[in-house]
C-alpha cells in the first residue's frame, strides 16, 4: 500500500513539473514572438546580435554647433582634412596594433605613438594578437571643442566597423619563438572611436595662467580675436612668427 501511494505521488509530481515545464515553455516563445518575430528564443539572440554587428553606432553630431565656432577661432580650419587625417591614423593605429609594430606610424604625434605602444606591450602579456580587417569607416563627426588652458582640442567620434578576433600566442619551446594556435573565429564589430587634436601655443611664449583664446597682438597688445589669424586686426601686424601653433592627434580611444 505504502509503495502505491509513493508511485501515485511520483506520477502526481512528474505530472506537475511536465506542466511547469510547458507553460515556461509556451511563455518564453511567447517572448520571442514579441521580441524577435521567432519561436526560439536563442535562434532570435543570435539574430539580433548579427543585426548590431552589421549596423553602424551612432555618433556624436555636433559639427552643426562646433564647426562655426571653430571657424570663427581658425578661418583657414578644413573640417574635410581633419577628417580625412583622423581617419587614416586610426587606421595606421589599428594596423600598428595588429603587426605588434609602432614603426608604421609614421605621422603620428610622440603621445599616440606611447598609447599604442602601450596598447601592443599590454597585448604581449596577455599573450595574444588583435586583429582588425575589412575596415570600414562610416560615419565621422566634431564630437566637441574646447577651450583649455594654452591649448583648443578638437574631438572627432568616428563610426568604425571591421572583422575582429585575437590570435593567441603560446610560447614554444626555446622561449624565443611564439607557436600560433588556430584563430579565432572572426566575427564583425561595430564600434565608436573618439580621435582628439590639440592646438598648443608655444609653452616658452605663453604666459602663466593665460589661455589660447587670449593671445595679445605682440606691437600693440590688441587681444586677437581669432586664434588663426596671422596678423592683428587692429594694427595689420604679423602674429603667426610670434605665437607658434601646431595642431596635433595626441589620444585615440575606443568609446
């Protein structure tokens, strides 16, 4: 009698779970119906996730705003040239990064010449190669522009999309040479860069405190009102041989 009721309560049991089972079941279709437009829930994670790997970021675009300041401070600033330099140094960065190799950095500024560098030693200790192909810039916009302390910067966000996976590196066995496991699959990523460039007064002219907005006419102490003029508005004389200036790409940084 006792072994009767045991079976009766483990078929009641099976019963219930077999219930719980198709209800959580018909929900989680349910779910994916609504979210994904299919039954199975993993066949729709996965579709998404190759939707976002396909589709460009959005990016920061505040070139509308920026851009007329910009070209109030610097009438001869091209926008069409600093995107096309920000775009071909990240490139050269990710290239540099894939061949564990600064030397091609041939234009790079010394400051995003030691992030990559950093970037490569870190790659080194952990014992792996990134690799980045079928580069693709989409989108390139004025992210921000400000004013610093004896300098302006310029941040450009880049929309990036490119085939990415790490090879990892297992030491051989004279500790010289590195022995390459099979690759990774490579799959397609979608990304946003932030890429900024500097103007910065020559330090030994700037005086303490004084900022890039507020350079003085070196004959008559006029402020000059724009940071790109090459001669004062005021009294026509030349500024540019005095207030030495250069626009440089110092950081690159994934967003």
């Amino acid at each position: 009698m006792g072994s009767t009721v045991i079976i009766i309560l483990l078929i009641v049991i099976a019963a219930g779970g077999g219930f719980l089972y198709l209800t959580i079941r018909r929900k989680l279709r349910m779910i994916s119906r609504l979210a994904f437009g299919t039954d199975s829930l993993i066949d729709g994670i996965r579709s998404q996730e190759d939707r976002l790997a396909t589709t460009p970021k959005s990016v920061s675009g505040m070139t509308g705003l920026c851009l007329p300041q910009i070209q109030r401070d610097f009438p001869e600033f091209s926008l069409a040239e600093f995107i096309q330099r920000s775009e071909n140094q990240l490139k050269a960065c990710l290239a540099a990064v894939e061949m564990q190799d600064t030397s091609c950095l041939k234009q790079a500024s010394e400051d995003l010449r030691n992030q990559t560098g950093l970037r490569i030693e870190d790659d080194k200790r952990r014992g792996v190669r990134e690799h980045f192909q079928k580069i693709t810039v989409h989108r390139t916009e004025i992210a921000r522009y400000q004013k610093r302390e004896g300098c302006c910067v310029i941040t450009l966000q880049s929309a990036v999309g490119y085939e990415y996976w790490e090879e990892v590196l297992k030491e051989g066995g004279s500790g010289k040479e590195n022995k390459k496991s099979p690759f990774e699959e490579p799959r397609m990523r979608q990304t946003r860069y932030n890429m900024e460039f500097m103007y910065i007064q020559d330090r030994e002219k700037l005086q303490p405190g004084q900022t890039a907005a507020a350079v003085t006419c070196p004959q008559c102490g006029a402020p000059v009102s724009r940071l790109g003029s090459k001669f004062c508005e005021y009294c026509g004389s030349g500024i540019e041989p005095i207030n030495i200036r250069v626009w440089s790409l110092n950081r690159i940084q994934e967003d």
